[in-house]
C-alpha cells in the first residue's frame, strides 16, 4: 500500500490499493457464488427429471465433497504460489470444461465423474481469496474481512439459487450450465485482474512437514472440530431442504430455491454484520451463539406443520450459520504464523468439505430407511453437540484461540 503525503496509507478512494484488491475479489468471489448455485440448486431435480434415485443423489454430492477433502489443502499449500493471472486463468479453463459438461452427462457415473471434477479443481482460488479478505486491511478487521467474503459468496449463492430453480424450468439443465459458465468466466477475469502485487503474498512455506508440525495446534484442532459439525448440519438446509419442501408441503421446485435462496440472503447478512462483533467480542466466544441458531432452526423445522413455519425455521438455521461463517475462521487462524495461513485456510476448507461429504450420507440413509422426518433427529443431535462444544471453548479454562499468539517476525513478500 502506497503511503500519503503525510506518510498515512491511503484508505477508501478510488486508486487505493485496498479498494481496488476489495474490488476485483468481491466481484470474483459473487460470480464465482451464482455460478455455483445456478447448478446446484438444480441438480436434485435434473436426478428426478431422469429418474435417478435419491440415494445416488446423495451420493453425488458426497463425491462433489470428497474432491473438495482431497485438494483443498493442497490448493491451499499453493495458495501464495496461484497469484498469478497466467495459472488462474489456466485453471480456470479446466473447470469451466466441467461446468459445461454437468449439462451433458445424463447417467449417475457421468455425473460422478464431473462433480470430481469439479470438486477437486473448482476450489483452487478459495484459499487465496480467503487469504487475501483476511488481511487486505490489515489487522483487527479479521472477523469482519472473514464476514464479508462469506457474505459476498453467500450473495452468489443466494442469486444463483433464487436464478437457478426457475432457469431449469424455463430453459432446461444444459442452457442453465452454459449460463452458470458465463459467470465462472466473469469469477476468472476478476480475479485475474486483481493486483496481486498489491495484496502483498507472503513467501510460500518450503518445508511442508514442518508446516504440518506448525499447524497441528490445540485451538486450530478444536476449530477444525468445530468447522466439521458446522458443515455437517449445513448440508440439511443446503441439499435435502428442496426435497423436503416438497415431499411434505408440496411447493414446487421454483419455490424450493426461492426459500434457499432467501435462507443464503439471511446468511450473508448475518455474516456481514456480525463480523463486526466477532471482531469486537472475539471468534471464541461468538462461536456459541451460531450453534444455538442452529439448534432452534433445525427443532423449529421439525416440529413445523405449515410451509410459513418450515421457512421461518429454515431462516433462523441460515442465520446461525451466517454468524458462524465470520467466527470460525479467524478462531482458526489466531495462533497461525503468516506464511502458514494458506495452508491452513485449505485444511480448514478441506474439513469444510469433509461435512459437506459426511452430511449427505448421513441424512440420504436417513431419509431413505425412515422418511424424510427421520433427518431431523439427526441434524439436532449434531447441533446440540456443537452448542455444547462451543460453550467449552468459549468459556472453560484457557478457552483455545482467546488470546492471540504472540506475533513473530515480518515475512517479505513474495517477489
């Protein structure tokens, strides 16, 4: 960041580095949301559509997941390699390629093939750009840096699920996968015009066994505990809920995604504002009260008997989980050197994705041996365990990640 006249840095006018790195990476981060939520709202009802079961659904996604689990940390071990527009466009290719083959492929194995696919490459920029809202305005914005990425993807997320349910009635599941392509390219330019000088990268670590050594800490293991039973509970309102509203209530598909779309319009506002209070309370004890919400959302859910209530419950559910989404992170990353962060933001994403792996086997056998109530018990329990769990941290002796680490050294840039 270029300092002023007066040696101050230069904040919030138009040429500053920090609103132009803000810039570019929430306008990826967006497209690259509505991108994936364009398809993914949809593609329960492209497996009704060619009759394919529901246990294969669930299935899917959970290979979609397990791609993430397997290269997520990798991603984020080169995560200050990648600010390059060269490789992030490269890349980019290889996933767009997947995109468009998701409107193809008609059978279960081709879907597999592409969701690996596409879970293994599409998350290549997702460490870096958590990396970068992190820091990018420098320290103590860390809780509000975390909010506002979540927010900004949720704000994807929410546009393309809202798009997506009523383009795969109107234009079919091809036409909608050669839209969602447009906007992964949109997410690809953004973030190759990005100034990655200006985001100041720290210097990649080089030994990655001491790495891991640096990275297996109490409070960043605890938060990994907390992230996976976050991520679990998740894939209830996030995968299952266009089911549910419609085996129970009887909506319709485009009234499905108008309720996830509204639940990640919640979320991001609740991760947008709240970051604010994760900054001032500390992540450790702001971590509970998103458990809670999501205890009273999914008890709510179970016990609605009207589709207002289902809805209403379904939003207290996002809300905890946008509160989450700014607290967890930086819990993570408080006692983590800097030139660790990148990997330890992929093996944060990669526990991410281990929830959002284990939560459709769990609730799809759920479903399928006992009905579609049967997921409740399930996500409840899981919620309980995460208000109990989050309380422990936040408040038994030497609660992890309360005080910050000490900070060590300056690391220069990378070149």
């Amino acid at each position: 960041m270029q300092p002023a006249a007066d040696g101050a840095p230069r904040r919030g006018t138009s040429s500053s580095p920090t609103t132009r790195i803000g810039t570019f990476l929430y306008l990826g981060t967006v497209f690259w949301g509505v991108s994936i939520g364009l398809w993914s709202v949809a593609l329960p009802f492209r497996f009704e559509q060619l009759g394919l079961p529901i246990v294969e659904y669930g299935i899917t996604l959970s290979v979609y997941a397990a791609g993430m689990l397997l290269t997520e940390s990798v991603w984020g071990l080169l995560a200050f390699r990648l600010g390059r527009p060269g490789r992030i466009g490269l890349i980019g290719i290889l996933v767009g390629a997947a995109t468009l083959s998701l409107g193809i492929v008609t059978t279960f194995l081709g879907f597999v093939a592409v969701l690996a696919v596409l879970g293994a490459v599409g998350v290549y920029l997702a460490p870096l750009q958590r990396w970068v809202s992190l820091s990018y305005r420098g320290p103590g914005a860390e809780g509000s840096g975390t909010g506002r990425w979540s927010s900004t993807y949720g704000l994807g997320l929410a546009i393309g699920a809202a798009g997506g349910a009523l383009g795969f009635v109107e234009l079919g599941f091809l036409a909608l996968s050669v839209v969602s392509l447009g906007f992964l390219a949109a997410a690809v330019l953004a973030a190759m015009a990005l100034p990655w000088r200006e985001a100041s990268l720290p210097r990649p670590p080089v030994e990655v066994r001491s790495t891991a050594r640096r990275l297996a800490t109490r409070p960043f293991l605890v938060a990994l505990c907390l992230v996976g039973l976050t991520f679990i509970a998740y894939t209830f309102a996030t995968n299952f809920l266009q089911y549910y509203s419609t085996v129970i209530f009887g909506g319709t598909a485009s009234e499905a995604g108008y309720v996830l779309g509204a639940g990640r319009f919640v979320a991001l506002g609740a991760a947008f504002v709240l970051g604010t209070l994760v900054d001032r309370w500390g992540p450790a004890r702001s971590i509970p009260a998103g458990f809670v919400l999501f205890l009273v959302g999914s008890l709510g859910t179970w016990a609605s008997r009207s589709y207002v209530e289902m809805v209403a419950s379904t939003l207290v559910f996002f809300a905890g989980y946008g509160w989450l989404s700014a607290s967890l992170l930086p819990l993570a990353l408080r006692s983590m050197p800097v030139a660790d962060q990148g990997t330890a933001i992929g093996v944060f994403g990669s526990v991410e994705d281990a929830g959002l792996l284990l939560g459709p086997l769990l609730f799809g056998a759920s479903w399928a041996a006992y009905g579609p109530r049967s997921i409740f018990p399930v996500v409840t329990a899981v919620s309980a365990i995460g208000v109990a769990a989050s309380i422990l941290v936040a408040y038994g002796r030497g609660p992890p990640g309360a005080v910050p680490a000490a900070p060590g050294p300056p690391i220069p840039p990378a070149g």
